[in-house]
C-alpha cells in the first residue's frame, strides 16, 4: 500500500521534533539569546563572550535562523522580534522559567512515558527517587522549586488575563483562589476588576514565592497569600463569593476532585459561583491535540487526568452546584462554572 504524498515526511517531522524543543532550550540554557540582545555578533564573538566553541556554537545558531529565532546576516546573528519578547531575561514576557521547567522537569518524565502507559502510573519516582506527590519531590530542592513555581507562572500569565476578560467578576467582592501557585490568576483578577479582594490558598512552601510575585504589581494590597490544603475544608475560608480552581482537579482522581468541590462548595456563600479552569477534552477524547499531549503530560507528572465538559459537570453537579455551564477559550483553559444553591 503505498503511503499518501507527504505522509513520510509528516511522521519523521513527528519522530525528530524534539530536536526543535532542545535545540531552543539549549539556546537558552547557554544564555545565547540574552547576550544577543546586545546587539549583533558572529559565532566567533559570541563564542568567546560566552566561552563556548565557535564552530559548534555556528552550527546551533544556524538551526535556530532555520527555526525562525534567529536571523543572519553577513555572518552576524541577532535575535528575532519573537525571540527577544519572550527568550531574553529581564523582559516582562520572559518564557525562561516555563523553559527551565519544561526542560529539566517535563523532559525528563516524558522519558518514562512508555512505563507509564504500561502501569499506568506517574514516573516521578523515577525521575526523583522514592517521594510523592511531585510537589512533594520538587519542593525538596528549593531552586528547582522556585523554577517549577515560575514555569507555571509563565504559562498561566496568559490563560489568566484571557479568563479574567472572559467572566464576568463585577457582582463579586471575594475572591479565593485555590491552590492558585503564584498568584497569576489572583493578580490579572485584581487589575481588571478593582471591586475584587483576592486570597491565594497555597501549600506553605509555595507561599512566600507567590508573595513575591505579587509584590511586584500594584494590587498587592488587595491579594493576600494564605497558607492551606483543598483536602482540609476547615483550612478553605467561608464566606468568599467566588472560588476559582485552575489546573487542580486534572492532578487528582476522580474521589478526590470531588472531594475538592464539595470542599470549595462548603466554604462558598449562598450563590456564589466556582469557577473550575482546564482545558476540555472532545467528547470522544481524541482532541483537541494539545489536551490530549496535555493529558499524557498529567500521566507522567500527577498520576492525573484531563477530562470532558460531561464529566465535570457531573461532578460538579454531585458537589450540590446548580446552573452549571461552560466557556470555550482560545488558550490553555476553559471555563466550567456553577453557582451554590
């Protein structure tokens, strides 16, 4: 049988696309894109700056004009638009830290996907040794937990500022967000809606990270950092208006995400609403693409899943909401939202 035109190429680009992703990690790694927004250079410049060899260094750099993060010119080199927002330290959109964690944390587990799918199980132990759950094994190092911090922060900046246009927060007063990392969501919440006083309930060894990135915008007076556990209702504050739940219930099996709903629904005024942030599975879970690359991430990681509109509001139903409905977005979340009877 013979393979339709382009076929081959589609699966060797498949099988040697990691080659894109290191070639860029290293790129940062060796901090090529910082010292080239400096200005122009050629690989014997910056080989000598950066204390790498110039011939080797030529030959990544070449990969990455063809990658299109780069240009050249005369032999000289310098950063693309695109690259000097988002791979240069120092900028506000600065990717790094999704990049150190990608390549240090996620890299890694993907290693053991195959066993994973085998056990069906996640490979932190084998990644980290014997200690569960992955916060757990990250939080033993507190730099590769700060990088883990600022990984996730990098990709919820964005996801954050598309939710915080999308609901609308006006008829609200408090805000907890649970298990909220580093405060992205809290922060693009209280810039965008002033009537809105914001609480981060995180694990205490997250805590004074988020408060430092909160520090660095000009609503810290109105988003506070609280130490607490979704499991433990009594450490879930009653009373607030609005509960949102970004990238938790993916991590956990099903007990235990709705036992985090029925949590959130207990410390919930009388209809106020909860709204649940994942990116939604088709309902015959074979897309989009990314949620599904997106769940065999969890698979490796948490032990965790992504799910479908159907099944969350099932849960969420069981949880005692009402009026539960749901809001597609572009990026990396959507929205599935209820109110407290």
């Amino acid at each position: 049988m013979r393979d339709k035109p382009g076929g081959l190429e589609r699966i060797q680009g498949l099988m040697t696309g990691f080659w894109n992703s290191k070639a860029l990690f290293t790129g940062v790694e060796l901090g090529l894109f910082d010292e080239l927004a400096k200005g122009l250079a050629s690989a014997e410049i910056l080989g000598y700056r950066l204390k790498l060899n110039p011939n080797s260094l030529e030959r990544l750099m070449n990969a990455l004009v063809a990658l299109e993060l780069l240009s050249k010119t005369d032999g000289r080199y310098k950063n693309t638009e695109e690259t000097e927002s988002y791979l240069v330290r120092g900028k506000p959109s600065y990717l790094g830290g999704q990049v150190e964690h990608l390549s240090q944390l996620h890299w890694r587990l993907w290693q053991y996907l195959p066993e994973a799918v085998r056990e069906n199980s996640p490979r932190v132990q084998q990644v980290f040794g014997p200690v569960l759950p992955i916060l757990e094994a990250v939080s033993a190092d507190p730099q590769r937990l700060r990088a883990f911090v600022q990984g996730i922060h990098n990709m919820n900046v964005p996801a954050a500022e598309e939710i915080v246009n999308a609901f609308d927060f006006s008829q609200f007063e408090r805000l907890i967000d649970v298990g909220g990392g580093s405060g992205a969501l809290a922060i693009a919440a209280a810039t965008k809606w002033p009537n809105l006083e914001c609480l981060v309930l995180e694990l205490p060894a997250v805590c004074d990270i988020a408060q430092e990135h909160i520090q660095q915008y000009p609503v810290s007076d109105r988003v506070k950092v609280q130490p607490g556990d979704f499991f433990a209702k009594e450490t879930i504050p009653i009373n607030a208006d609005i509960i949102v739940l970004g990238w938790v219930l993916r991590d956990w099996p099903a007990y235990e995400s709705q036992l985090i709903l029925k949590n959130c629904y207990h410390a919930l005024k009388p209809r106020g609403v909860i709204l649940v942030c994942e990116k939604l599975l088709d309902e015959n879970r074979t897309g989009p693409l990314q949620t599904t690359l997106m769940d065999l991430q969890a698979l490796v990681s948490t032990g965790g899943q992504e799910r479908t509109w159907k099944e969350y509001e099932s849960w969420m139903e069981s949880a005692g909401f009402i009026d539960i409905d749901v809001k597609i977005l572009m990026g990396n979340r959507d929205i599935i939202f209820g109110y407290k009877h």
